[in-house]
C-alpha cells in the first residue's frame, strides 16, 4: 500500500499547489522583470513534471513487482492485472 | 507561384500582402498536405492499406509510442485557437481570462496520469475506440451511452469551428479573406479546409500524427526565438509589464471599471482557480483527447507522456506573456473592417517585428496548428457516431470495414458543418458554443471517471446527474450577460447559487451532477431498480499490451464453454 499513499499524496500536491491562488498573487519577488504570479506558475510545470517522474518511477516498480509475485498458469494475465488493482 | 496572384485577388487595398511571408505559408501548407497523404502508408502492412477498420483509419493502428504520442497529444490538446485566444484575453484584459490557462494545463496531467493508464487498459483489453463505448461496457445502459455519445459530438463541433477562427485570423494578418467577393474572400480557408478533409479521409489518424511533428517543431522555434528576441528588443520585461499595468488600469467606458488587472484581485481568485481545475477535469473528457490516448501502444506510454507533455505549457506560458509584450509593441491587432480584433494580436506581433520568411513560419505554425487538433477531433467525432449511434443504434452487427466506411464519410459531414458555421454564422456563435461545450463535456465525467474504479454507481443516477448538469450548465451560461454588448452567454464565471462567491460554471454545474448521481444512486439501490450488466471485470483496468484481449480470449475458450459471458449484474 505504501508505494500508492506516497504516490497519491506526489499527486495532490501536483495539484493543490499550482491552485492556491493566494499564496501567489503578488508582484514581488519579480525574477528578470516578471511578477511572482507569472513565474511561479510557470515553475510548476517543472516541478510538476519532476513529480510526475518520481511517481512513474515508483508505480511501475510496485506493478512489475505485484506481476512477478502472480503465478502464472493460464489465466496469469489477468489475476495479475487484478492484484495490480488492488 | 501562381496561386498567390490567384489568393491575392481575395485581398482589399487596405491591408497589403506581405509576399515572401505568404509564399512560405503556402510552402509549408503543401508539404504537410503532401506528408497528410503519405501517412496514409506509415507503418502499415499491405494488409492493412485502405484504412478497413476504425483501429486502422481511427486509431493509427492503435501503435504509437512515447515519441509519436508526445507530438500527436500537443498538437491535439495546444489547439492554434489557443494560440490566438489565451495572448489575445490577455492583450485585452490580463491575467484572469487567459493565464488561468498554464494552471489548467499543469493540473492536467496529474489527472491524466491517475486516470488515462486505466482507460487505456480497459479499452484495449475490450477493443474500445470511444469513451461512450467504455461507458456502455460498464454500464450496459444504451440511454448513458447515447446521451456521453452526443454530448462528446456536440461539445466537439464548435471547437472545430474555432479552429478555423484560429487559421482565419493567420489569413487576415497575411491579408487575404476580405475583399469585395464574398466568396472569393473566404476561398482560402475553404482551400484549405477541402485539403485537410481530403488527407483525414484517406490517412485517418496518421496524418495528424505526422503533421504534429512538423507542426511542433515550427511553434517551438517560433516561440523560442521570440521569447528571445522581442524581450529585450522592447527594453525588457520590466518595462514590459509597466506598460501593461498602465493599459490594464485604464477605465473601460461600458463597465466604468478597469479593463483589467496583471495581478487578479481577491475577488477573482475563485473564477481563477476554479477555470483551471474544470478546464482541466474536462480536457480528457473530450473525445479528441481521449481518441489520443487509445492511439498509444501500451499501458504506460500515456503515463511517460504526461511526465514529458507538460514542456508545452511552459512554452504556452511564454505565448501567453506575448501578450504583454504586444502591449509595449504598440501591436495594432487591426481586422480587414478596420476595427481592432485582439485575436489578431500574435500573428501582427510576428509580422511586424520579424523578418517577412520568419513571420511566414510562425504563421505557418499556427495555421498548421489549426489544422491538427481539426483533424483529430473531426475523427473522434466521427468514431463516437459510428460507434455509439450507427452501431449501436441503427445497425448492430456492422462490420469492422462498414464502421470504417461511415465514420470516413461522417468526417467529411463533421468538417464541412464546421465550416457553414464559421461561414455563415458569427463569430461571437462559436466562441458561445464552445463556452457551453466546455461546460456540457464535464458532465460526462462522473460516469467515465467514477466507471474507471467503481461500480457503485447505479446507470439512471449518472443519467439523471448528467441532465442536471447540462441544465444548470446551460441556463447559468446563459444569464451571464456581457455589460458592454447586453449580449447572453457573455461569459463562463457565475456566482454559485444563494452565495455571491463567482466561480466557473462548469464547476458548479459538475458538483450539482455528483450530488444527484449519488442520492439517486442510494435511492434506485434501496429500490432495487435493475442495474445493467457490466462486460468488465476487476482485471481489465490493469491489462498492458501483450495481455490477451477479450475477443482473442473468447475464441479460445469459446469451445469448452459456450455460455455468453454473465459475470457482473
């Protein structure tokens, strides 16, 4: 279960914070000349993305692992797509 | 270059011709035309030639990978409408009706990455095309099929319109559809929309595919070099956004309050946040996005692609500013009538402060950016009426090959639609069609998404919340009145009812869908009201590519068990 809870909560703060608005409508700090509203929503799509890359890292390694622990006479395929479910 | 004397008569004296930007325009549009056709025989077996099936003509042969997928979705989801319209809202009036759009498409691929794997999976393990088709393998209710069927085509059909108001506002800055000829001054764009009709037809999905891959890399180089250049060609962004802030506190004669603001007030940040997050729930709910996904080639490609997609909207981001910068141009976003039309504003930006050939590829690329997500969504319109209303509607057994056949021809119905709509209606009617679209397609998200993990749901509940969000939806949308025309759908931000806390409709509306489906689900249960049968089964939602699929499953065990399959209730 763990490897979900970290990933579902990577997920929610992929989320939540670009969404609060109020902690970045504001001007300062500008970075080059652009107000902090523009840049920090510009810098979650990197973070976001970096997110995004943990979480894929971290899924696919509990998916092969729930795979392999299945085994594998006739209907392998989908009893392990079922424990992959759960 | 014949054909540029022959487009040039379209033109009136008022706005010259810029020749070498034109002739690159039209360079570029014949070689992604001759590369549309060509795909008609990418990565395709002699088998499989003539496009006989709906996996073939409208998923690609459901094949692409992490690369193919990666240009396929940010040519379809970074529409060249958006192009004009997110600078161009915030040219007029800032931050609030455009830069929401960077939030909304952050937020966008957590949620693909949650949901899409499994949609995926489902569809690939039952031979799924459509997002109605998951719906009625999970449901078994023809009446939730028809109503996510129709609402995916009617949601879809305006935003192809704008992508033609995209590529008409590249025409007008280049000078052509005006003129005294009514039809002469529309001839380019129905030029060009016969052409792209004329490759969807015979390519499918693989010419929209190929064509993203040029299509992106122009806007890529576009973008960066002006992102670049005009910055410090204008004396920064300081003094960039100071002239912006001086434009955004002018007084606004019809409202007599300010046009707008670089940074939103208190009083928007619930319109801001909530614009975002609804734009963002519905963008894969439409069946162009979704037509995307399927087309991938396993379980994860979608999941890597929504690590790497996000690049596009850090260059959206830098598009949208260019509308700031615009401001400091000086940019006059004149229309061929004379009067000032902001969605002209990137396009003049370009032609104004860009050598001719440059601002040729720029438009170019955006203009080719109308013509992708056009293609993809016409498809995807077409795949949700042959599958979800010929087939299950009208003829129940047709074959793989007959679905092809009419969802080709209804491409070319769905197309031609779209352009009597720009032709003959206004503008203004798109732009209000595809305001309702936004709000109508989040309506299907309770009976996709809660289908993706639960059952629990009962099939008359989803429909009757979808009525009620589409009825609230619709009737909120209408009671915006814009203050300056007195005109009805004047907008998508209203106040959530008996409150005065202003927030995207869709939201409102989509929360009024989730309440209904679930009271009702706990009513039609303790009335035991017959549920439907579910073709799916636990397995199917984590299913990756080498796992069988049903149809080959049942060939093989059809033999020791003639039963048909009656596993859920």
């Amino acid at each position: 279960m763990l490897p979900y809870l970290i990933s579902g909560i990577l997920i929610a703060v992929g989320i939540i914070f670009p969404l609060i608005v109020p902690i970045y409508a504001r001007t300062n700090p500008t970075l080059g000349g652009i107000p902090f509203f523009y840049w920090y929503q510009m810098l979650w799509v990197f973070i976001d993305a970096g997110l995004l890359w943990i979480v894929y890292a971290i899924i696919r390694r509990e998916d092969d692992r729930r795979r392999a622990a299945v085994a594998r006479p006739i209907v392998s395929d989908s009893a392990a797509g079922a424990e992959a479910d759960k | 270059m014949s054909i540029i004397t022959l487009l040039s008569q379209a033109a009136t004296p008022t706005k010259p011709i810029d020749g070498v930007a034109l002739a690159v325009v039209i360079a570029i549009f014949v070689l992604v035309t001759v590369l549309g056709f060509l795909s008609a025989r990418w990565r395709t077996t002699p088998a499989e030639r003539g496009m006989r099936s709906l996996d073939q003509w409208g998923l690609g042969g459901r094949g692409f990978g992490n690369w193919i997928t990666w240009f396929l979705l940010g040519g379809d989801l970074y529409t060249a409408y958006t192009f004009i319209a997110v600078p161009a809202a915030i040219w007029s009036t800032g931050a609030v009706s455009g830069f929401f759009a960077v939030p909304y498409t952050v937020v966008l691929y957590p949620i693909v990455f949650v949901l899409m794997a499994r949609l995926w999976s489902v569809s690939h393990r039952h031979g799924f095309v459509t997002p109605a088709d998951f719906v009625g393998g999970r449901y078994g209710s023809k009446a939730l099929t028809t109503a996510i069927a129709i609402t995916g085509i009617v949601a879809t059909m305006p935003y192809i319109a704008l992508q033609l108001v995209g590529l008409k506002s590249v025409l007008t800055v280049l000078g052509l559809g005006s003129g005294t000829n009514a039809f002469l001054a529309d001839l380019p764009l129905i030029i060009a929309f016969v052409i792209l009709a004329a490759y969807t037809y015979t390519a499918g999905l693989r010419a929209p595919a190929s064509i993203a891959v040029v299509k992106d890399l122009l806007i890529y180089i576009a973008v960066v070099v002006a992102i670049v250049y005009l910055p410090a060609h204008f004396g920064g962004w300081g003094g960039i956004f100071d002239a912006a802030t001086t434009k955004m506190a002018t007084i606004n004669p019809a409202t007599k309050t300010a046009v707008g603001a670089i940074i939103p007030g208190a009083t928007s940040f619930n319109a801001y946040w909530t614009l975002a997050l609804g734009s963002a729930m519905a963008l894969f709910m439409y069946p162009h996005s979704i037509t995307g996904v399927l087309a991938t080639k396993s379980r994860n490609t979608i999941r890597r692609n929504a690590v790497v997609l996000p690049l596009y909207s850090l260059m959206l981001g830098f598009l949208a500013l260019l509308g700031y910068v615009a401001i400091k141009a000086g940019t006059m976003p004149v229309g061929l009538d004379g009067k000032i039309n902001p969605q002209l504003v990137v396009p003049q930006l370009f032609l104004d402060n860009f050598p001719s050939w440059f601002a040729g590829i720029a438009l170019a690329a955006i203009a080719v950016g109308a013509l992708v997500p056009a293609a993809i969504m016409s498809i995807a319109a077409s795949n949700l009426f042959t599958r979800n209303i010929y087939r299950d509607l009208i003829k129940p057994g047709a074959t793989p090959a007959q679905e092809a056949r009419v969802s080709k021809i209804t491409s070319l119905v769905v197309k031609f639609g779209a352009l009597l709509f720009v032709l003959v209606m206004d503008q203004s009617a798109a732009i209000n069609m595809q305001l309702l679209g936004g709000i109508w397609i989040l309506q299907t998200f309770p009976s996709i998404v809660a289908g993706l993990y639960t059952r629990w749901f009962h099939r008359w509940a989803l429909l009757a919340g979808w009525a009620a969000g589409i009825l609230y939806g619709t009737w909120a949308a209408y009671n915006v009145v814009n203050p300056a025309t007195n005109a009805h759908f004047g907008g998508s931000i209203a106040v959530i009812p008996f409150t005065n806390i202003p927030v995207y409709i869709a939201i409102t509306a989509f929360v009024i869908n989730a309440v209904v489906s679930v009271v009702l689900t706990l009513i039609f249960k303790a009335a035991k009201v017959r549920n439907g049968i579910d073709r799916t089964t636990a397995s199917d939602y984590g299913a990756d590519e080498n796992d069988p699929t049903v149809a080959t499953l049942e060939e093989e065990v059809s033999w020791v068990d003639p039963e048909p399959d009656r596993r859920a209730v």
